[in-house]
C-alpha cells in the first residue's frame, strides 16, 4: 500500500531557535556561570535584569544624579562660606534659574562664576538681615498709624 | 601639552590636612574629617574617581566624650569564630590604644565598601603632637574643630579666680569640698586585644 | 570557546543579514516570514571564508560601480559653496606622477606622445600659487588677531597649520583622497596636502583672493579653535624672555613667589608658583617641582600678555573675520630681537 498523502503530514520544522537565542545572549554574554552559557537559565535572570536596568534608568539614576550635584555644589558652596540650601532657596527668590546640574557644572568647570552667585547669595542675605535689623519695618506704633 | 597637565596634576593633587582632636568628640569629629578623606569637600567629586584627601589627626589621646560615654559607651568586636566575641567600653579600649577611639568612630562613620580600607590609610593618628617629619612637611592645612575649647578652672590663675566678679560669698561654715562621686566600679572582662 | 566564536562569528556582524526581506528586481522590499533554516549554516560560512581570504584590498573609489568623475568634481565644488571652474579644478586634482605613469603606460602600448598628447596639466603651479596665498593670510590673520603675539610664536603656529598632518587631514576630510589623479595609493600626506593647496589656488584663480582667504581661514585656521597655542611655540626659556619682555616695557623684574604647595614628601606633591612684577599678579601655574611650576608660570605669564591665555576671547570667523584689518606688512615683534636688546643692556649697565 502506498501513502500518497503522507509527505503532507511532515510537519514543518519552523524557524531555527538559533536566532532567538543569540538576541538573548546579546544581553547575558556578561553574566556570571551558567546564566550566561545556557539558554534556558538566562532567560530569568535577563528578565529580571532588563527589569532592573529599567527601573535604574527611571529612578535610581534620577536619585544618584541628584545626590552627586548636591555633593558637588555644596562642595562649591563651601569655598565660599555658604551652605547648600541657603543658597539654592536664595538663587531661586532671586530668580536665578539654573538647576543642579549645570550649577555643578559651573562650580567645577566655571568657579568664578560660581563665587559670584555664592556672591549674590551673600548679599541677599545681608539685605534681609539689614532688613529685619530696621524696627520701622515690620513695628507699627500707635502714633504712626 | 605641559599646560594641561600641570592643570590636571593640580586639579587630583592631594592636600594633607591637620586636625587637633584635643577635647574634641570623637563622634562629631568623624563626621567633619571623614568628607576630607572621601574628597566630597571639592567640587570635582565623583564616588569612582579617587580624590580624597590626606588627614592627620593629632592628640587624640584627648579626645573628650560628652556624659557618661567614656563608662558606658561599648565597643564590640566578633572574631568570626564561636566564643570570639568580646567588648570593652570607651575608657578602656582608650587606655590601651589612645588613637583606637578615634580610629573605630572614623571607620563607623565610613560606609561598608570597598573603599573603605582605603580611606582609612590615608587617616594619620598620632596619640600627641609629635608627628614624624615626613608627615608634618607635607601639611598645607587644617580642619577647623568641631567644639570649642572650654578653659578649665584650674586652668586659671589664683587672681583671675578670686577677681571674677561674684553675686554672693560663700558662709564661713560651708564646707566647699566635700563633693565626691562615690561608686564602685566593676572591673570589666579582660577580654579585649588589640 | 566554541560559544564566543559563534558569538562573534554570527553577531552584530550579520545583523543586517537577519532582516527578513528581499530585495526584488524592482528594488523594492517584499516582506519574508522568518529566517530560512539554511541562512545560519550560510552566513557562517560566508564568515569563514572572509576570515581564510583576510580584509578587503582598499581599492579607489573610482573601481566601483557608479563613479563619474566629472559629476564627482562638480559636486566638490558645490558642497564646499565655491563656484570653481571645471578646467582649474581639473588641474588642481592631476598630480605630477598621474601624467608620468599615464605617458609611460601609453608609451608601453606604442602610442605616440608626442602626436597624441594627453591634455593633461598638473597642479604644481596652482599648489605654489595656493600655498604662498595660504601662507600669506594665516600670517596676517594672525598677527591682527594677536597683535601681541611674538613674531616666534606666529610663525611655529603657521608652520604647524601649513605642515603636512594638518592639511592632510583637512584634504581627506572634505574629501579631496578620492578625487586626486596620482600614483600612490592610498594617497600619502604630503600629496593630499598640495593638493589642497592646489584647490585654493584654483579658487583664487577662478574667483579671487579674497574668496580663498576666506576657504583658508574657514579650514585651515578653524583647526586652532580649542587648540593649546602656547604648546604649537615651545619656548626654551621663557623666564628670561619675561625678564626681557618686562624690561622693555619698563615694568619691574619678575619675581617668582611659591603660593601654594601640598605633599613635599610623596610623589604626588605640588607646587603653585605666582610671577609678580610690581607686585601685579602676572601669571601663576602648578608643577610637579618648584622648577617646572615656574617654568610654566612664566609661560603663563607670557601667554597673558600675548592674549592667548584661557580668558582671552576666542577667534573671529565668518561674517566678522571679513571685516578684519589684516597685517600683511609690518611683522610683530621678535622675542630674540628682545632678548639680544635686553643682553645688551645688562652688558652696558654691568659695565657702568
């Protein structure tokens, strides 16, 4: 008896695994031990590593950045004998715009800049201060109303 | 290319610092040095690049510690090994090892990485005031000290004493020195080694 | 081992072998499910044979497919916004060893020269012609922009921009490598770099001076923007030329002074050293010894005076540089003319 019918039951193989793997190891050719040379294994450490470098680029860089900046310019502030948040409280009443990064830019790349904002923040305190000093300004008496 | 490295050499150059630790507290202490030696007093910081700075700490031997610390204040240690725990308090640890006080309080206040140990080699601890020569010769500056220095009464003169202006004299029959703390103290476990 | 050689041997490389589409005759892309399973086994060996057969010869442009070389000619022109002539920019890019090779291989097939000449002209006239305009402006743009500069340091910094590295680079930038008739190749600097020159002076034929002037201070004189001038000039002792400068001027003598210093005793130790004059602060540098940061305190301080120093305003290009006043003639001033000046007076006042 002849099956003619038969070549249509081979079933076809599909695409070869090959290429699926090597996306995958494109990022996990660095792991440690088994993880990194077999397939199966890695895929849950990949999973969890994508997972973390997602979460590090959303937040913790965020954090880490924010806290090297604060380092740096309170560093800067120093020198000059200002405290970090004085000074930014002040450069934004003053109307300042400048955020973190480019400050601590400023105080390594441009520190006569950053002396005179430490400047400006120096003045504006002593205005206040000579401010607050002046009794007409903040008592009323009975004979000036 | 000669200009841009001496500006480079100047910029990751090394300052040695002094800091007088004479009736000054340990705890405090640690928070104002340690910054020097993790370099996050310049602007250039950078948790990875190794900026930090040299410390001498000098006179630790007189260290001051506020209340009771230097009775009640514990210092552990834990060999790894069952039965290698061992503690000492703050007086007694000092009385074997005048800078070790101060040593353990910086090394605390450091975070557990492995930057650490190197920090803690570019801490100089000198018990008194003599510092060898080769260290001395390469301090520039000094780090401004945590506390100020009260004078102590026996510290002034009989004149200035009896000049200082006073609201009441003390009556013939009061018996002036008759203050002393009265305790016994427990001798601890002489366990601890250094 | 086996898996970083499949790794490397099926990587990045052929990522672009994995797109899934074919190109049709038609050239457009018809989208394919999938890779086919004989690729794998294909691209590895297509690797293997690269790595048994080693690098493709570096071959000119001109062998591939698509190439004409007046179109390619035209089109240099217009990306750098000149209107040249066809025939000077044709002779611009023909060296001298093209003709010889062309004469000797014609001669080889038994062709007459004589009776049937080539046509050709080569670029040594218009190089000649570019380089002395060349050489001419970056002199005088310098010394209006720096009228303070030594006339030492002017001319190391024309050398430096008129050497072959620098134009060289500058002519393989804007693509002047591929375009060249010559022998060699892959071309050699000091071709590339005549022929450059041969392109300015093919402008300056076509349209003037004034328009190659402003291609060489758009190319050439652009490369010291960021540069370290004072590194171009090496002064060998720049105390002493202070001392002479300072004398000139009527200041009093430089007088080094140590502001700063950290770690004598290791090997990382520092110094910082001030030059006062008059008690001005003229120019202060660090080094590794009292020696060197002195030394390069001088530099500084010279460096200051020739406004070349970091706070001095940086070049003019562009629209603002064609409004400039330039200083073909009269030369600035000779720091070994100072020097001999400031010898001998000494010798006259030690001898009073």
């Amino acid at each position: 008896m002849v099956f003619l019918t038969r070549i249509l039951n081979i079933r076809a193989r599909g695409p070869d695994p090959f290429w699926k793997r090597q996306f995958a190891k494109r990022l996990t050719w660095n792991f440690y031990g088994r993880r990194r040379n077999c397939h199966k294994l890695s895929l849950n450490y990949l999973r969890r590593a994508l997972r973390y470098s997602t979460e590090y680029r959303s937040k913790l860089k965020t954090i880490n950045m924010d806290n090297l900046f604060e380092t740096r310019i309170a560093a800067g502030c120093a020198e000059h004998g200002v405290e970090y948040s004085p000074f930014i409280d002040t450069l934004r009443e003053n109307n300042i715009v400048l955020d973190r990064k480019v400050l601590a830019d400023l105080a390594i790349y441009e520190p006569r800049t950053f002396q005179s904002l430490c400047e400006v923040v120096k003045r504006s305190h002593a205005e206040i201060f000579n401010n607050n000093l002046n009794p007409s300004r903040r008592i009323f008496t009975k004979g000036m109303l | 290319m000669a200009t841009q490295r001496v500006l480079q050499w100047r910029a990751f150059a090394r300052t040695w610092w002094l800091y007088d630790a004479a009736n000054q507290c340990p705890f405090v202490s640690a928070y104002r040095v340690v910054p020097y030696l993790q370099g996050k007093h310049k602007p250039i910081f950078h948790p990875l690049s190794d900026v930090g700075d040299h410390v001498v700490v000098i006179n630790t031997k007189d260290i001051a510690m506020q209340a009771d610390y230097w009775r009640t204040f514990t210092f552990f240690h834990h060999t790894g090994y069952p039965g290698g725990f061992s503690k000492a308090s703050a007086w007694r640890v000092h009385e074997i090892d005048p800078t070790r006080v101060m040593q353990l309080s910086v090394y605390s206040r450091i975070k557990g990485n492995l930057l650490r140990k190197g920090l803690m080699r570019r801490l100089h601890l000198f018990p008194d005031d003599k510092i060898p020569d080769e260290i001395l010769e390469n301090v520039s500056d000094q780090i401004r000290q945590v506390q100020p220095v009260a004078k102590r009464l026996d510290q002034y003169s009989e004149e200035e004493v009896t000049e200082f202006p006073k609201f009441f004299d003390w009556p013939e029959d009061f018996v002036k020195d008759g203050y002393k703390r009265h305790m016994t103290r427990k001798k601890p476990k002489r366990r601890y080694t250094v | 081992m086996a898996a970083s050689l499949v790794r490397s041997t099926l990587g990045c490389q052929f990522a672009r072998f994995l797109r899934p589409s074919l190109i049709t005759a038609a050239g457009q892309t018809q989208s394919q499910r999938g890779v086919k399973r004989y690729m794998r086994a294909y691209l590895k060996e297509l690797y293997n044979r690269r790595l048994r057969v080693g690098p493709e010869k570096l071959r000119h442009r001109s062998e591939f497919m698509n190439w004409n070389y007046n179109a390619e000619i035209y089109a240099f022109g217009k990306r750098l916004g000149e209107e040249f002539s066809n025939d000077s920019l044709q002779a611009a890019f023909t060296h001298r060893s093209y003709i010889e090779a062309e004469e000797a291989r014609r001669a080889d097939l038994g062709i007459d020269v004589a009776s049937a000449p080539l046509g050709l002209t080569d670029n040594s006239e218009l190089t000649q012609k570019g380089e002395e305009t060349a050489s001419r402006y970056i002199k005088a743009y310098l010394r209006s922009s720096y009228p303070t500069m030594f006339e030492e340091a002017i001319v190391a910094i024309h050398d430096h921009l008129m050497s072959d590295d620098t134009l060289s680079h500058i002519a393989s930038h804007i693509g002047i490598g591929d375009l060249m008739l010559c022998s060699d190749f892959p071309p050699e600097e000091s071709t590339l770099s005549k022929n450059f020159l041969a392109v300015v002076g093919a402008l300056e034929t076509d349209k003037g001076v004034k328009r190659a002037e402003s291609l060489v201070r758009d190319l050439v004189l652009a490369q010291l923007v960021g540069k370290e001038l004072m590194e171009l000039w090496s002064v060998t002792n720049p105390m002493g030329l202070l001392m002479a400068v300072l004398d000139s001027q009527g200041r009093g003598p430089p007088e080094p002074r140590l502001q700063w210093q950290a770690g004598q005793r290791t090997i990382m130790a520092v110094y910082q050293v001030g030059i006062y004059s008059d008690k001005q602060l003229i120019g202060q540098s660090a080094g590794e010894r009292v020696t060197i940061a002195e030394d390069m305190a001088a530099q500084d301080a010279l460096q200051r005076m020739m406004g070349i120093g970091s706070g001095h305003m940086p070049l003019t290009f562009r629209t603002e540089a064609d409004k400039m006043e330039l200083r073909y003639d009269p030369k600035n001033i000779s720091a070994e003319e100072l020097m001999q000046t400031y010898e001998l007076r000494q010798k006259e006042n030690s001898v009073s």
